[in-house]
C-alpha cells in the first residue's frame, strides 16, 4: 500500500473512531468491527489512535488485529473499498485540476466582457457552472482564499446590505467579491 494510500487508511480509521464515539446517536462502524467484541473493539481502536505508530506499523498491526479477530475477510474488503474510494477521488481531482485553465478563462471572458448587463454576466456565470460544475466554485473558493480576510469597509456593516451574513449578495447570485461586482482570483 502507496504512503497516500496509507495516509487515507489511517483517516478513515480516525473517522470510524470519532463515529464509534458518537455510536449512540446512529453512527455505523465499519463492518469488520460489527461482529467483534467489545474488548475486540477497544484493541482497534487502541492501535488505529496511537500516535506513535508508524502508518506502516499501523497496517501491520491493525492486520494482526484482523486475523486475531476472524475478520481478515472483512477487514481486506474494507481496505479494498478504501483504496479504491481513494483512487477515485484523485483521478477526480486530477480531472478538475486539468480544467481549472479552460475554467477560468471562460470565467475571464466573461468578467472582462464589458457590453453586458451585471444580470447578463451573473447568468452566463451559471451557464459556465453547468459546463463545469466543480471548476466555477473552486476558482471562486480559490480566489476568496487568496483575496483574504476583508473589512467591514468594503461590505458595509456585518455582511453589506444583506445583514449578517448575507456578504451584500441576494439570493442566486453567483459566489464571487461584492456579489459579483469584480473578481477574486
């Protein structure tokens, strides 16, 4: 198992963790620890949280685990799920990725096309969103990451003329600064 491949393990590990914490509110475990005992349980999750284990001493243990318990079975069909889950995941942020340019650009067209109304321009914006549904808002989310933390000076008071939280944009207005006024990228 690939270091990345690893690092997702021990995430979703975590993340069954935090679920067995909550358990009593209708969180699932994973399935190989459905039919364990409750010391059986314990002992994963002893492993899977010790901090001082390596991911490789982890994926040993938590497999000597496994074939102690009779869940190898189980246990190797969730790992397979996880990788393969963590395989889809990159070929799918590879792919966004690799749009991102013709994204913005499109985006750039748009917003440095002076001969259309503000209305114009939010609607060919959500056109753009339907060609690439990931690519919009993640230009958008980038942009705000890079713009910064803004004043109340440049939205008026507590979000702008929305109020709080309403960041001065009215309902169905493309994400972006000012309510689409501008860009943030």
């Amino acid at each position: 198992m690939s270091l990345h491949q690893g690092l997702l393990v021990c995430a979703l590990f975590a993340l069954a963790a935090v679920e067995a914490r909550h358990g009593a509110h209708g969180a699932k475990f994973p399935p190989f620890l459905a039919n364990v005992s409750d010391a059986a349980r314990r002992d994963f999750f002893t492993i899977s949280r010790n901090p001082n284990l390596t991911i490789s001493q982890e994926e040993t243990q938590l497999s000597a685990w496994a074939s102690t318990n009779g869940v190898v079975d189980t246990y190797n069909q969730f790992i397979a799920n996880v990788t393969a889950r963590q395989t889809q995941l990159s070929q799918n942020v590879s792919a966004v990725i690799g749009n991102l340019a013709a994204a913005k650009q499109a985006v750039d067209a748009v917003m440095n096309n002076k001969e259309q109304t503000r209305a114009q321009q939010r609607a060919t914006i959500e056109e753009l969103r339907t060609r690439f549904p990931q690519e919009i808002p993640t230009l958008f989310f980038i942009g705000k990451v890079l713009d910064g933390p803004k004043s109340h000076e440049n939205h008026g008071p507590r979000g702008g003329p929305g109020g709080h939280g309403g960041h001065g944009r009215p309902e169905g207005r493309p994400d972006g600064p000012r309510g689409g006024h501008g860009r943030n990228y």
